[in-house]
C-alpha cells in the first residue's frame, strides 16, 4: 500500500508535467528576466515606461510568483504525506481481529484504534489537500505561461512599431529638465495650463527627485482629486475625467506622452486608447486618486 501511495505522490500532473516542461521550453522565471530586459530596452528607446509593456510585465510578475509559490507548496504537501505514510507504515496495521484477540489492557488498544483513526483522518485531509494544490499549481502556471506570451506579443508589436513611435518622438524633440524647478519647459507649460483650468484643492506634484521614471526627470505631474488615498467624491471624479480627456484632446499641441487615471492608462505612442491597468495595490498606485500625465 505505501508503495502505491509513494508513486502516486510522485507521479502527479504538476510534477510530471514540470520535469517534461523543462525540456521542451525556458523557465517562466528565466523568460520573464529576458523579456523584463527587453522591455527595459523599449523604454529608454521610447522615452519612458511604455505603460503596456509594464502592465504586461506586471502581470506576468505576479503570475509567475504564485505559480512558482503554489509549486513550493505543493512539494511540502507531497513531503508530508510521504513521511506520514511511512511513519504509519512502521506502526503496523490494527484490524478487528486484533482488537478482539487481545488479552492485555483492552484501553491501551482502544486508545490505540482511536489514534489510527485520527491519523487516517489526517491523512486523508492531507491528500485532499494535495490535489487541490496540483489543480491550482497547474491553474497558476497556465496564467503564467499566457501573460509570458502577452508581454512577448507586445515587445513584439512595439518592435514592428519603432519607425511609427520614433517618428513621433522626433516630432516633439528631446527636451531637458530647465529652471529651478527641475522641470522640462513642455511640462511646465501642460501644468500651467491644467492649474488655470481645473481647481486644484488637495494640490499637485510634479518633480519627484530619485523616480527613475518620468518624474524624476521632470516630465510628469500628479494632479491630485482626494486626500489620504481615499476614493474621490462624485464631483472630484467628475472633475478628474474632465482632465484626463483635456490632456488627450490636447496631447498633440502640448506633447502629451501618456495619461493614467481610475486604473486606465492611455498611451500616445501605442495608439491603443484606453486600456484596463493591472491591480497595483491601492487607490495611490492604481491612480484612483490622482490624475496622471506624462510628456514627451
């Protein structure tokens, strides 16, 4: 019986399938670092983090840790039920004929039928447990493996795309940071104009010295619609989806690199309009408080 458990432990889908994975394609860890690189390369061509390469980075991110997670679960969960097993095993088996052939302490027997009963318990709790986890290691990995395949189409078409984008950065030029506030003078012109249309009563940031993105090199602004991180009142939103509109009817005259608010981004260089942002991890992150805009 031990045997037959013990090979079924390690024959699972998950394992199986993992060993015979290894050699027909990359480690999803190790494809994520490559194509992570290659996007990487992407944004400095472009000028900034193209928000959908690093929407689809995060996913994939993200997607690959629980994979990667569940996998780890899954081999501790295996380990158990092997040591259980032969921990069981070495007991030796009690069957009724035991029990009624016994003619020492009846309790000490009792005692000991009621404790294998509670170890069979356990043990079928545990092989429960291992096949809810192949189910969700295999469910995890196939996530992974399709939001891999999502950041590599998308390398992919940025890629076909480079004339069309580079084309578009020569028109608007490379522009440096100017003046004491750190600046670019585009950006200063977009925040000036923003300020004399849209009341601004929980403020604004623009330059963030040490961002390695668009603030640190003054190519950005957050124009805030609520405080503390909470969700904007009906009006504030309101008033953040005025904006938000304002500076993509605008991007062309002012130079307008890309808009992120309410968990949407809106890329001028992908020319993809709105699109959905990954879960970042609250109402600041995910851009539900604050309007953002980015330069060229």
């Amino acid at each position: 019986m031990l045997g037959v458990l013990l090979a079924a432990l390690l024959l699972t889908p998950a394992m199986a399938g993992a060993s015979a994975g290894h050699a027909t394609r990359l480690d999803p860890e190790a494809q994520l670092k490559k194509l992570t690189a290659e996007a990487s390369k992407l944004n400095k061509l472009y000028r900034g983090q193209v928000q959908t390469l690093e929407d689809a980075r995060v996913k994939a991110k993200k997607a690959t840790e629980t994979a990667k997670s569940l996998k780890r679960a899954l081999a501790t969960a295996q380990t158990d039920v092997v040591r259980f097993a032969q921990t069981t095993y070495m007991g030796g088996p009690l069957d009724s004929g035991s029990l009624l052939s016994f003619k020492g302490d009846a309790g000490a027997v009792l005692d000991q039928a009621a404790a294998m009963s509670y170890l069979a318990s356990q043990r079928a709790t545990q092989l429960i447990r291992v096949k809810e986890l192949i189910a969700e290691a295999k469910k995890a990995e196939k996530k992974a493996t399709a939001e891999i395949t999502r950041l590599q189409r998308d390398i992919a078409r940025l890629k076909k795309d480079r004339v069309k984008i580079e084309t578009l950065l020569a028109k608007y030029g490379f522009q440096q940071p100017s003046g004491s506030g750190g600046l670019t003078a585009r950006t200063v012109t977009m925040r000036n104009l923003v300020l004399q249309s849209f009341p601004m009563p929980y403020g604004y940031g623009c330059l963030r010295p040490g961002d390695p993105g668009d603030h640190g090199s003054g190519r950005a602004c957050d124009f805030m619609l609520s405080s503390g991180g909470r969700v904007p009142t009906p009006d504030a939103r309101a008033r953040g989806d005025r904006l938000a509109q304002w500076a993509i009817t605008n991007g062309r005259r002012l130079g307008v690199m890309y808009v992120i608010w309410q968990q949407k981004y809106y890329d001028v260089r992908t020319g993809a309009g709105w699109r959905m942002m990954s879960d970042r991890g609250g109402n600041t992150a995910n851009h539900i408080d604050h309007v953002h805009i980015s330069m060229f």
